[in-house]
C-alpha cells in the first residue's frame, strides 16, 4: 500500500465526515478504509506534518478540507495493487 494513496483516502473520508459535522476517530478511518490501523497512524501523522490536518482532533485543515472535497467525486487508484496472475503463482 502507497502512503501517499491512502493519503486521499484518508482526506476524502475527513472531508465527508467534516461536512455532515461528525466526530471522526483513528478507529473510524480504520473500520471505513480496511487499512491497518499503523498505516493510517502513519499516513494521518504525515498529514499533519504537511498542514493538511491537526491530528489531536482529527480535522482537516483549510487546505486539507479543499483537497478532500475536491476527491469527493473522484475515482481513486487502488488501496492495494491488485496482483497479476504470474505473481500469485
């Protein structure tokens, strides 16, 4: 899984709960994604570091809530890359 995938993951779902005013929790990004709570540890803790987000209450920052909307509609790639049939065998 590539960080910076589950990055827009992880800014679409805050920008979703943001908007219907809903209290989010390391616990909820884990349950709606199906991603390691680890990853999403690492990949919010990121976030943060860049501005788009303030990790103690788990809310985006104005760049990060103009990012995340703007992925609401959006075909995101895969959470996991899909393995061919010569690598699963």
């Amino acid at each position: 899984m590539e960080p910076h995938v589950l990055s827009l993951y992880i800014l679409r779902a805050l920008a979703r709960h943001q908007i219907r005013e809903r209290r989010v929790t390391l616990q909820t990004l884990v349950d709606e994604l199906g991603v390691r709570r680890v990853d999403v540890r690492r990949t919010v803790s990121l976030l943060h570091e860049q501005g788009y987000l303030d990790v103690v209450r788990l809310h985006l920052s104005m760049a990060g809530f103009a990012l995340g909307i703007g992925l609401l509609d959006r075909k995101l790639p895969e959470l996991r890359r899909v393995a061919s049939a010569s690598e699963a065998a």
